[in-house]
C-alpha cells in the first residue's frame, strides 16, 4: 500500500510509478470534479492482502489517476472511502477558489 498518505507527506518526492505497474480500471464511484481534477473509487481484488476500495484523483485532461486512499471492501470500509472521497473533493472545491479556471472550465 505505498498510495497512501503518510507523516511524510509532502516532504519527500515520489518516484515515478513503473509503467509496468499501471492498470486500468472502472470507477464504480464518481465523486465529482473540481479545480481541474476528478475524483471517483474503484474496486480492486488484485491486492495480496485482499479486495481493497481505492480513492483516485487525477486531472481531467487526462486518463491517468493515482491513489491516495485506500480502504477495505467492505461496508465500512465503502462509507470510509466515501467520506475521504468527499472530503477530497472539498479541499479541491475550496484550493480551486484561489485560482483562474481554465479555458473552458466553469468558473
């Protein structure tokens, strides 16, 4: 579970994710869209631990998306994500305050 937010957050640079590693899949869940970004869930039961629920965001000009949280798939584990989805989509609703839309995204 290396996409998930940790202490460090923020401090140190990611590396680039292996382009073998990337996946596609469908987002069961869209939260919504805000300040250029999309946020949504998808269900994933490649996981060694099991069937996991995962959070993305990634930007709308664009396929791809990371994860930034990831939950249990189950029922709590479904109203967890739900909420962080959420959550997520407000700080991007208010970060999106201080800046110009782009060409084309509503103001």
């Amino acid at each position: 579970m290396s996409n998930v937010i940790r202490p460090d957050f923020g401090r140190a640079r990611r590396p680039e994710p292996d382009p073998d590693t990337r996946r596609a899949a469908e987002a069961i869940c869209l939260y919504g869209e805000e300040a250029g970004y999309r946020v949504g869930l998808v269900a994933d039961e490649s996981e060694t631990q099991g069937p996991v629920l995962t959070v993305f965001v990634g930007a709308l000009d664009s396929e791809e998306v990371e994860a930034v949280a990831i939950t249990p798939a189950t029922p709590e584990g479904r109203a967890d994500a739900d909420a962080i989805g959420l959550a997520i989509l407000r700080a991007l609703e208010i970060v999106g305050r201080g800046r110009d839309p782009e060409p084309g995204e509503p103001a």
